[in-house]
C-alpha cells in the first residue's frame, strides 16, 4: 500500500513545515501541503483532499492538522469516514519525520506510538536536564 | 561494530540522528574529538541532540578508539562522529576495522570560505585538509560525499580531481 502525508494548516505553517521536514529528511514525493489563506475557507482544502483520497483507495493518505479544534482541522474530520485517512492533530517537526517515514500502512498503533515519542520531544530544555544527560562512562556504552 | 564514521561541522543534527540513524540502525553514537569532550557544555547538548534509543558518547580521541577497540562493541552498531578530518585520521589509525567513511557539511564554519576549495554543495577544503585527506586515501580508505541516505554517493578523491 502506498502513502501519502498531507499537512494542513493555517496559512503558511503547512508549507514552512514542508520545506523545514525536507531539510532533514531530503525531497519526499509522499508529502504535500495546503494552507488556507486568510479570507478562505477550508472547504477547498477539505475538497481537494476527499478528492484525491477518493480517486485513490489503494493510498493510504495521513493528514496532519495544526490546530486541533481549528476549522482546518475540524474541517478534516469528515474526511475519517474514508477507510484509507486518518487524521492528526498537533503539527510538529518530529511527528511530520515519524509519520513520512513510517510503513505503509500506518495502523492506529503506530500513529500512538508516534505521537508517545513525539511528546517526549516537547519539554523544557533546563538545565537540569541538560546535566542528566552527562553520563560518559564505559558502564553506560556497554 | 562501526557501521559508518562521518565528518559534520554540525555533528549531531536532524540529518544524522533522524536518517543516518535509522538506516543504519546505530545503536551508539560516538564523537570523538579531544577539544569538544573537553567542553561540558557542548557535550551535553550533543547528548540531548541523541535520538531516543541511541546513546551518544563525545570522548577525547585515544578513549573513543578504546571503547571502539573493545571486543564489546563488536555487537553494536557505532556511528562515529567528528567535525574535522584530522581527528578522524586519528581514530583511523588507532582502530582493528576498517569502516565506510562519509562526508558532509564540512568546512562552512570557521575561517573564510573565499580561502578554501568548493568540492560540492556543503564541502569547502583547505589546503591543510586536503593534505589530511591524502593520508587518509594513503591508508586505504576513500570518503563517500552523501549528505542523506537518499542523495547519489560522490567519491572525495573524484571531488579533489583523483588525487
């Protein structure tokens, strides 16, 4: 099964999102974007994406929103009626990374074990826990 | 095991914690550079940059080759890291295997780059490193330029002309 993920966003965040994701992980065919623009509304992104989902059921496509309780992604939500979406909520660099590079097809499983790992990837950066980090010790390689 | 030994400015960053990473299936990441394990601060925040699973280690040179010489590490899966060829030639020499060595984002920071020589998109040379390299293709090894899994490999001695 082949997948696509699918960013959308308020403005520009899904397509900033994009260009950052590709830095990291190179140009991925996979990934594509909307954003929707000031004085739009998300129907035309909602219908673009039920579009190309319906045309394409052997594709598993996995949208992620920025916002959840945004009208992006509220907008979304409909589209999980179709068997082959699944939809995100909560955009970030690291979930992005985790779900293009996941196996198709990606089961609920994996989207929460994505999301558990993303998490741990969102705290404080303190001092504390930068000196928890220290330990260089052989004990500790082997 | 060494399953890869890289030289990046940046060391540890997206391209290598996230893609290098997983398609290697490192287990261990080991820096090796006298002049960063002596700075605290840039090890811990090397450490942090570790993707979960992985443990990194930025050991002075003569430890890291230790550790790497060490019949324990011979189950693991050890990418090494430095920013700089002549440490690298430093481990080289010190190590029982003979790892792939790759290149990228080498030589954009520090000291001007209209002094050195563009050998593709993120690897600017001196002379001093060139001259480095030469031992290193002397021993045997050649660097493979290839910023990500997915970017076509270039040979540095194609690069430097086939010197």
């Amino acid at each position: 099964m082949e997948k696509k993920v699918i960013l959308v966003s308020h403005g520009k965040l899904s397509e900033g999102m994009m260009h950052s994701v590709q830095m990291i992980i190179g140009k991925n065919e996979a990934l594509s974007c909307y954003g929707m623009m000031p004085g739009e509304h998300y129907s035309l992104i909602v219908e673009a994406i039920e579009k190309e989902a319906k045309a394409n059921p052997e594709t598993q496509y996995i949208i992620i929103a920025d916002l959840f309780g945004g009208s992006v992604c509220n907008g979304c939500t409909s589209l999980t009626d179709l068997s082959n979406v699944k939809l995100i909520s909560g955009m970030n660099i690291g979930l992005v990374i985790e779900m293009v590079l996941a196996p198709a097809p990606v089961s609920d499983e994996m989207i929460a074990g994505g999301l558990e790992s993303c998490k741990e990837g969102i705290t404080h950066v303190s001092n504390d826990l930068v000196k928890s980090q220290s330990d260089n010790s052989d004990e500790n390689f082997f | 095991m060494i399953s890869m030994v890289r030289i990046d400015d940046r060391l540890i960053h997206g391209q290598v914690a996230v893609m290098w990473s997983k398609q290697l299936g490192i287990s261990r990441i080991v820096v090796a550079s006298d002049k960063i394990a002596a700075n605290e601060m840039q090890v811990n925040a090397l450490k942090m940059a570790a993707p979960a699973g992985i443990k990194a280690f930025i050991l002075p040179i003569q430890k890291a080759v230790d550790l790497l010489n060490d019949p324990r590490a011979a189950s693991m899966k050890i990418l090494v890291l430095s920013n700089n060829p002549k440490d690298i030639y430093e481990v080289l020499q010190g190590i029982n295997e003979k790892p792939l060595l790759n290149l990228a984002n080498y030589g954009r920071i520090g000291g001007a780059l209209s002094d050195k020589q563009k050998l593709a998109e993120t690897v600017y040379v001196t002379e001093e490193d060139k001259e480095v390299f030469k031992k290193i293709f002397d021993m045997g090894y050649d660097f493979e330029y290839q910023p990500l899994p997915s970017d076509t490999k270039q040979s540095l001695k194609e690069l430097l002309g086939g010197k």
